[in-house]
C-alpha cells in the first residue's frame, strides 16, 4: 500500500533498478563530448574567408589577381566574362558586388488603395 510520496519513490526505485545501466559507468568515455577545436580538414578561402571553395576558384578575387602558391596543378579556366548586374544592368559584374544605390520604392511612392470592409454589393434584407 502506497500512502505517501517516499513510499512512492521507494516502490518505483524498487520496480526500476537496473532496468537502464549507467552510461557513465559502462563506457570509459565520454562520448557526447562537444567539440571545442573546428575542423582541422575544412579549409578556408584567403580572399573572402568562407569555406567551400579554394582562392584560385573564389568569385571576389580580381581579374588578373594572383594566389601566393605555385600552382604545380593544371591552370583552371579563366572566370567568366560577361556578367550581368540585374539591379544597375551593368556588364562585368552582379548584383552581390553592384556598388549603384538600390532602387527601392519608398512608401510615398507607391499608392495607396484604401479598402473599405463596411461595402457591400448586395445589402441583406431580413432582421436579426
């Protein structure tokens, strides 16, 4: 018979002791330990500092600009020319770099259609 709360707890221990092992005591490690250091194998590029690609691929290096490694590689293509900027549409370069002032519509610029919720084309008859 269950009365109080620590004859309560003193069944449910009892029902589960050694149903689930301590972790800690079965494995020498700890093994969701969080990893403190980054990756030592993802690396990064030295002109604009994200991941993912190299320098020599990168798309804010400069035309004619050169990496201080000795490429013993294959040369890579040459970027590509022609470019469409689709804010200023200036050739060259995109929409990421553009430097023209963005062409935003400002609120007084744009009307402003009022809606009226109390219209209504057809009027109800009959009462409430």
């Amino acid at each position: 018979d269950i009365k109080n709360r620590d004859s309560l707890l003193r069944e449910l221990k009892a029902i589960s002791f050694n149903k689930r092992p301590n972790i800690s005591t079965t494995l020498p490690f700890d093994f969701k330990r969080p990893r403190l250091t980054p990756n030592p194998n993802i690396s990064k590029c030295s002109i604009c500092g994200r991941t993912n690609h190299k320098a020599d691929s990168c798309f804010f290096r400069k035309s004619g600009q050169t990496t201080n490694q000795a490429s013993a590689r294959t040369p890579l293509p040459p970027l590509k020319t022609g470019l469409t900027c689709f804010r200023c549409g200036g050739v060259g370069h995109v929409q990421a770099t553009c430097r023209a002032p963005s062409v935003a519509t400002t609120p007084r610029e744009t009307p402003v259609m009022e809606r009226r919720i109390d219209f209504c084309e057809a009027n109800p008859s009959g009462t409430l």
